[in-house]
C-alpha cells in the first residue's frame, strides 16, 4: 500500500533511519525517495526547506511538509488528513 507521504532522505542520515524505523514498527505507509539516488527530488526538499537539503522531509498528499517530524507529529498529520 503506497502511502499518504513520501520521504526524503538520504542513506547516511540517523534521524532519516530512526524515523523509517518507528512508521514501519507502526505499520504507516510512504513511499521512500533518496534524494543522492534521484537528484532531481532535491529542489522539492530545497522548496520545503526554504533553500536547504534538510532530511528527513515528509511530504503529504495536501502538499503540506513537515522536516525532521517525530512520530507523533506524522501520526497526528495523518489523521487530520483521513
């Protein structure tokens, strides 16, 4: 099942492993982009962070994102997008 938001990340960030880690625990679904694999999603991330490849940026099917979220905060956005 392809999720509600993809991921962007790269293969060597912590917080990107961490957080992959806790929504496949939970069973959340997303779709994974690595942005050193397809350069061309990093102008998304760019977009979403005002300039810098930050990561982990989740972006969701309103088109909102969020950068570095916790669980918590995926999970709350999930529901208000249900």
């Amino acid at each position: 099942m392809a999720g509600s938001f993809t991921m962007y990340s790269t293969p060597w960030c912590g917080y990107c492993h961490r957080l992959k880690s806790q929504l496949d625990r939970e069973g959340i679904g997303f779709d994974m982009v690595d942005i050193e694999q397809q350069p061309e999603a990093v102008s998304i991330v760019e977009e979403a962070n005002n300039g810098n490849q930050t990561v982990p940026t989740l972006v969701y099917s309103d088109g909102t994102s969020q950068t570095n979220p916790s669980l918590a905060q995926v999970k709350e956005k999930l529901a208000s997008l249900a």
